[in-house]
C-alpha cells in the first residue's frame, strides 16, 4: 500500500470518527527502583520528580553527601523520571527494576541497555545545548526577543545584526530538531520515543505518521496521549481542509449565541484566531495580530477571535486587557466542540476560510500567515 493510499485510510476513519479517538494507556505495574550517582554541585541536594506525564507527582529532594546521592522510590514500570542537582545537570531515566548508577556531570552510567541508550540520546543533546546555552544567554534581553519576534515574522526592521543572530540561532534548533527525530528513529524496538514524541511540538505530518504506529512499543505508554491528540488533530484539520467549514455555536461577550456560519461563505475571508487568556504566546501574538487586522479589515478580510476560555470572568477580563478590535467569541465546548471539528490541540491557532466558506488552512502563523494574506489580497 503507497503512501497516499494510507493517508486516504487514515482521512477516512478520522471522517467516520471525528474527535471520538480515544487513548488507551497500558497500566503498567508499580516497581521499586534505585537511581544512585554522584555530582559536582555546590547545593546540598539533588532533586527528582516524575516527568511524563507531568502533574504525576511533586519535586523530592535527597540529600546529596561528597557529591553522592541515592534515591530509591516506587512508581509504575517505564514512567520517566528527572533527576537534577540545581547546577544544570538534568537527566530523565526510566524506571526499571535494574538498579542505575550516573554520573549527572559527564553521563557515564550503569545499567539495564534501554536506561544506557536513553542516557546516550541525552548527552547528545547536551552536546548541542554547551555550545547553545552560553552564546543565548550573552544576548540582552531586547536581541532574545527581536530573535522571536523575527521567527514569528513580526520584525519588519530587522537589522544585519538581528539577522546573524537569527540565523544562528535557527541552526541550533535545527540540530536539536534533527537529533531528536534520530533519537526517535534508532529507538523504535523500545520505549524511548515516547518522551520525545511527548517533548517535541514541532514533528510535521509526514514525521507524525512514521511514529504514530499502533503496533510500535511505546504506542500505549502513559506519555503518549498527548502525541496521540496532537496526531488526530492533525489528521482532523487535513480532513477538513477544502472543504466547507464545520460550523459550531459559540457565546459573545453580551451573553448572545452566534453560529460560525454567521460569518463564513458571505463573500469574504474570514480568520479564526483560537486563543486563551491563560495563554502566554496568545497574548505576545496579540500585537502582530493587531497589525494584519489593521492592513486587511477593510479588505475583505473578517476577523474572528474563539476564546477556549473556561472561565467567562477570565475571558472577558482579557478582552478588557488587551482591548481586541475584532468580533469575540468563546467556545463552549457544545453543539459541536470547535477545538474538535478544528483539530485544535494547541493555542494560538489560525484557521483561514474563504469566501465560498471553506477551509483554506488550518496551521499558519507568524511570516507565513502574513505572506499568505499577502498572497490572497495582491500585495
């Protein structure tokens, strides 16, 4: 079976189940383990948690004596597991019956192979981030965020300088991207993947559908439910895409319901903005949002901003805050959930329709939004 011809599997059953994919961890036993190792560290003590999923269960602190430390505790087989000594060496670990022995400082470990193999994906990354920490934290504060203001594309008077550092710092995280893909690949016989799959944010589709798998070892491990979301979400905004937008019922701020399908298929774009008040890229996206709805509100293009706010109080706060020019709505998670029907399994997320009222994209931000604006209305 090619490849396209699987995608249109996978596009059919996301058509026939929609959001209703549910995840099925395996419940693995709980196990006594024993992690000792020793650390150059002017603090006296280490600290541990269980670090995938997170929310698991709170930091614990082991004395740390001559630069040892023992920890021993019980928590389900293949839960993962952060130990740091408060001077930037941090490493994760699976729990397993063997006992381990690391040295946090150079990596050097004893142990089972998986618990060896998944020190070894660490330092490999270590590798990148000594090289990456010091030139990021010699930068001011104002050339950090002129970096990410250019990465979001909302930086027009970029300078010479402001694009060396870009593109410097556009090459560290791509070797960290590249490596975490290939930690992944030389892994899938074990259950390694499923912390990168849970850490990384950035896989593209065609990345997403080579891990993905059912069958793989660390499908079903507790860590995965949110890759599994993300991937569905995926799948949900392909299925979508050209086709006609799914409508659903949302609440303004005077406590009125409107429908989608309000706005959509009148004879002109509209933009969906999903965002929270909770959440911090949402607001810092505020301004560079502000700048396209200036340009494009008189344009034909129609701006719309679906809080997924639980808390009204919350929201309309933020709409007061931040004093958003466009038309407010929140989801209400009813009547057809629009995070759902959207794939949206992260915030801020665009959806564009056009005129007729279909989906034109689901997943542009930044520069590539702004280009795709661009594009549509002759710039």
């Amino acid at each position: 079976m090619n490849k396209q011809t699987i995608i249109t599997a996978l596009l059919a059953l996301v058509a026939l189940a929609g959001q209703g994919q549910t995840f099925t961890p395996v419940q693995e036993d709980s196990i006594n383990f024993v992690i000792t190792g020793t650390t150059i560290s002017p603090h006296d003590s280490v600290a541990w948690f269980q670090c995938a999923p997170m929310g698991c269960g709170g930091v614990v602190k082991v004395p740390l004596v001559d630069g040892t430390f023992r920890i021993a505790g019980r928590l389900p087989r293949n839960a993962f597991v952060q130990i740091g000594d408060y001077a930037g060496n941090d490493l994760r670990f699976i729990v397993e019956e063997t006992p381990t022995n690391i040295n946090l400082v150079t990596g050097e470990v004893s142990g089972s192979e998986l618990q060896q193999r998944f020190i070894r994906c660490q330092m490999r990354e270590r590798d990148i981030d000594r090289v990456a920490e010091p030139w990021w934290d010699s930068l001011s504060d104002e050339e950090k965020d002129r970096i990410i203001d250019m990465r979001g594309g909302r930086l027009p008077d970029a300078t010479a300088k402001d694009s060396a550092n870009f593109l410097k710092y556009e090459d560290f995280i791509g070797d960290r991207k590249a490596l975490v893909r290939q930690n992944i690949r030389e892994n899938k016989d074990n259950i390694i993947p499923a912390w990168y799959l849970y850490t990384d944010f950035e896989l593209n589709y065609e990345e997403m559908l080579e891990f993905m798998r059912e069958d793989a070892p660390y499908a079903h491990h507790l860590a995965m439910e949110r890759p599994w979301k993300v991937y569905w979400g995926m799948l949900q905004q392909m299925n979508i895409t050209g086709k006609p937008a799914p409508d659903f019922e949302a609440e303004a701020p005077d406590g009125t319901m409107h429908r989608l399908s309000e706005y959509t298929g009148r004879g002109q774009y509209v933009l969906i903005d999903f965002w929270a008040s909770w959440c911090g890229p949402c607001i810092g996206s505020f301004p560079f949002m502000k700048e396209l709805y200036a340009t494009y509100k008189d344009r034909g293009l129609v701006f719309l901003g679906v809080s997924c706010d639980k808390n009204r109080d919350a929201w309309l706060k933020a709409l007061e805050k931040h004093q958003l020019p466009w038309t407010a709505l929140r989801n209400l998670a009813r009547k057809g959930d629009a995070c759902d029907l959207y794939g949206i399994t992260g915030i801020p997320a665009v959806i564009l329709i056009n005129p007729d009222g279909k989906v034109v994209s689901t997943d542009l931000e930044g520069k590539e939004l702004k280009a795709k604006l661009a594009e549509i209305f002759g710039e």
